[in-house]
C-alpha cells in the first residue's frame, strides 16, 4: 500500500475519498520509567531501547492504519500524520497514533 504524508500522489489520480483510516500504539509505563531512570545509559544522545521502542510503537500504529485502509478497499493513504502523547495522570505512558485518509487510486 502506497503511504504519503501530502495531501496527493504526484502522476496517480486519486478515483475514490474511502474515508479517514487510524491505528493506535501505547508503550507501557515500565518502558517510559525505566527510559527516565537509566538515563545514564544514554549513548550518542539518545537511548538505544527507547528509541527502538518508539519505531515499534510506530511500525504498529502504521500497520493498523493500513489494515483498517484495506478492509475498506483503499490502495493508497494521503495526508499521513504521525503523533506521539504522554497519557495518564504522571505521564507514564506514551501513545503513538497514525491517521490518514484512504484513497483508491487508478492503476497507471
């Protein structure tokens, strides 16, 4: 499935709007609070397991978007937005979120 963060497909038409397609990632709170308190563990200036943690948030949040946009018969997504939200009450949580808008476009 073609994935875009603009709002076209440069030399595609887009035949069909199917509709607005989301999928959802949460890291639970022992990977957020071990990131704080092993800050020590910081090489290069970042932490190596939290950001492999934040792409597999990521890889997820993105393939449940592309499900969601299959099952509607989509073969395209525009307009891609990736977010990322601490949730709950001392933020021990992190939510990434991908949303976008299901296209069909013509082959070509």
């Amino acid at each position: 499935m073609l994935i875009t963060t603009t709002s076209n497909i440069e030399g595609k038409h887009i035949s069909k709007y199917v509709g607005l397609v989301n999928g959802e990632a949460i890291i639970g709170a022992n990977l957020v609070k071990d990131f704080f308190t092993s800050i020590r563990d910081v090489v290069g200036g970042h932490n190596g397991a939290y950001v492999q943690a934040l792409r597999e948030a990521k890889s997820i949040a993105i393939k449940e978007m592309i499900d969601q946009a299959t099952r509607l018969g989509a073969t395209a997504i525009i307009g891609v937005d990736l977010d990322y939200q601490t949730i709950g009450s001392n933020g021990a949580m992190l939510m990434v979120s991908a949303n976008g808008t299901a296209v069909v476009v013509e082959k070509g």
